[in-house]
C-alpha cells in the first residue's frame, strides 16, 4: 500500500493542461515510481496458471467481451474484486495459494489493465488453453510471457506471435467514465435526433482535418495508439512552456478526436479563436506550438523526458531559424493559420515533468519553412533530430 500512495501523490504533481504551478516531484515519490515500474511477471505467472481452470477462461472471455472499453480491456483491480472476487478466489486455487495473499500482491503491484492488444488475437481466441499471458512496462520491452503450466518465455517487441496472447500491462485507460453508449440513426433522421435541436455550429478557432504519422510509437503488447495533440505555450512570463489545450480521445468536447491508426480525417479542434485571442493578449508578441505525442499513461498529460524534449526542440529550433510555432493570421479576406518566430527560450520547459513513457511524435513546422511539400497536408511533424515522423492539416475557421 505504502508503494500506491507514493505512486499517487507522485502522479499529482505532474503537470497537466492547465495554468497550475508545477512543483517538482520529491524524491521519495520518484524513487517508489521506479521501484513499482517494474514488470509484474509474478502476477503475469499467476495469472496464466489460473487459465489451466476451463471455468475461469469462460469467465474471462465473457468479462473481455463485454467490457464496453476501447479494445474490450478489463482493469485487473476491479475484475479480480468483481462477482465476490471470483477472478480472486480461482486463480488463488490454481496457483496453490489463498485468496488474501493473492489479493495482498495484487494491492502492492501498479495499476494494470489487461486485454487481447492485437485484435485478431481477440477475435480468434475461443476460451481454450492456446494462450499466454505477457506483460512489459514500456514500448521497447521485450514482452515476458508465461502459458496456462506457468512456462516463462520472450517476445518479440516488434512482431506478435500466432498464439493469441493476453495483455497484463500498466493502466492507460481512463476507467473512471464509463463509455457513453453510441445512438445510430437507423432511418433518415433529418439532421437531428428525435426531432430535437440541431447541434450548435462549430465555434471559431484552429481546426485539424486530417492526419498522417508514419509509425503509431507504441510496441504491439500496448494495443492500439493514442495520438494527442497539444497546444503549447509561454508560462507567464517565464521562459517555461505550459500545455494551454489538449486534443484526443478523452478531451472533451469539441477537443475529442480518436486516432488509432496511421491515418485519421474528421475536423477536431484544436485551440478556439478566444482561447488564441486571450493567450495573445497575455503574451503579446508570443506565438505557440502544435505538438503530437503518442499518449502512453495519464490522457491529456504530457509524461516525458524532459531533457529529450529540449534536445528536440533544440534541434527543429535550429533547423528552421525558430520559425517553428504559429499563430492567427487571418485577414478581412481569408482566415489563415501561419508559421511565426518562437521568441523565447524552452530550455526550462519541462524542468519539473515527470520522466515517464509519453512518446515526443514532434513539433508541427509549416510547409513553406520546411521548403517541402506533401499533399493534402500543410505541417509538418518533426521529431527527435528532425526527422519527420508525420503531416498534419490546419485550418483557422
């Protein structure tokens, strides 16, 4: 328990997409973050000896197939409590030990989700034995995995072996909400459900229409990606950066946008025009960033080295003579969203976030300074040693 409240209060301090102080995580929390990341193989062990009892796979299947969660994922905690702990009680048996110790270790481990990440996986498993259970921390670990006898073997990374395999990995849902069920129009509904008020026009601001990365940043075991997009900007009038608006699938609003492929198309916004006017008049002459990140924990908090964030910035900074944020340029004739100079330093931006998983997809960069074209997109995304690592579409309405 003494691990979870550390992990907590050290979670707390991390900076997310408000105008809140950041104050710098203490050691203590930072330390207990380390020890809990490791893999949770003894649970993973225990977890696939437990699928020796036909009774429990049924259970399992049907937990899987029910959860209304993107890629029908289960939070380890709550379906281990479920139905009088009956997950609890029936992996216990089969591992030869009591409930209580079991549930004890389960307590003491990092928050875990578990679910088929390759959906053919998930499609082709029936509820037999033909199936491991692995688990790994971040994207690069080689998945360990353990088969219903609790044999241990190694994964590749990169490639997802045939043998349908479950995934015992650290939480990245937000489970606090439950989906919202989705209402389909079966018939011509005339624009509206149920006769009811049309929605609201889309509001004024900085729009994405399309995007394109050319990896999704997240190892196979970890599922589906999760593309956010944030709108960075000066922290007062300090030489910091602060995340002001954060766009992807848990957002909110007209902010929400789900990519979990290479490739989306739709219209999201990304920072409305009161939002840009409000930041302009508190930091006049300032500009922003349009940056992509590949969220791998806590959504619409940006988690990540901070000292490769400033290598990166540094070096696409350099690049295009710092020609690298924008801003509203829109005239009586034609709204338009254009490059501007970034006139102040970064190199204390992310001083105080906390080192974690979040992958750095890269800063947008307009095609007319990168002096380069690709079609249908007007930004370019530009990662680690400037490498470009997608395209995005920007359209100021």
């Amino acid at each position: 328990m003494l691990h979870r409240s550390c992990a907590v209060a050290a979670l707390l301090l991390i900076a997310a997409c408000s105008d809140r102080t950041v104050t710098p995580p203490s050691e203590a929390p930072v330390a207990a973050i380390a020890a809990n990341a490791q893999r949770p193989e003894a649970l993973a062990k225990m977890f696939a000896k437990g699928l020796k009892n036909p009774a429990f796979r049924a259970y399992l299947k049907a937990q899987l197939d029910a959860s209304p969660y993107r890629e029908h994922k289960l939070q380890v905690e709550n379906f281990l409590a479920a139905n009088e702990s009956r997950a609890l009680r029936e992996i216990a048996v089969e591992n030869g030990t009591t409930k209580d110790a079991l549930g004890t270790q389960a307590k003491a481990a990092i928050a875990l989700e578990v679910y088929f990440p390759v959906p053919a996986h998930r499609a082709a498993w029936t509820g037999d034995e033909q199936v491991l259970v692995a688990t790994a921390v971040t994207d690069d670990d080689p998945p360990i995995a353990f088969d219903p006898d609790g044999r241990r073997q190694v994964l590749d990374p990169k490639t997802p072996p045939a043998i349908p395999v479950l995934a015992l990995v650290p939480v990245e849902t937000d489970f606090s909400h439950r989906p919202a069920r989705v209402i389909e129009c079966i018939d011509d509904c005339g624009g509206t459900i149920g006769g009811g008020t049309p929605p609201p026009p889309p509001a004024p601001g900085l729009y994405m229409t399309k995007s394109h990365f050319v990896q999704d940043f997240e190892g196979w075991l970890k599922g589906s990606p999760e593309f956010e997009i944030h709108i960075l900007g000066q922290k007062g009038t300090t030489d910091s950066l602060m995340s002001y608006q954060c766009a992807g699938e848990h957002a909110g609003g007209p902010y929400t946008f789900d990519q979990n492929d290479l490739d989306w198309s739709g219209n999201v916004l990304l920072f409305s025009k009161s939002q840009l006017d409000q930041y302009n008049v508190a930091h006049p002459n300032q500009n922003v960033r349009v940056f992509a990140v590949e969220d791998d924990d806590t959504a619409c908090q940006i988690k990540t080295d901070p000292d490769r964030f400033q290598k990166l910035v540094l070096a696409v900074d350099s690049a295009y003579g710092k020609l690298t944020t924008g801003n509203d340029s829109s005239t009586t004739v034609a709204k338009a969203y254009k490059y501007a100079k970034a006139l102040y330093n970064v190199w204390q931006a992310l001083a105080h976030w906390f080192k974690s998983n979040d992958e750095l997809v890269g800063n947008a960069v307009e095609d007319d300074i990168v002096g380069t074209f690709y079609p249908g997109y007007n930004w370019f995304v530009k990662g680690d040693n400037n490498v470009t690592n997608g395209w995005i579409n920007l359209e100021m309405r």
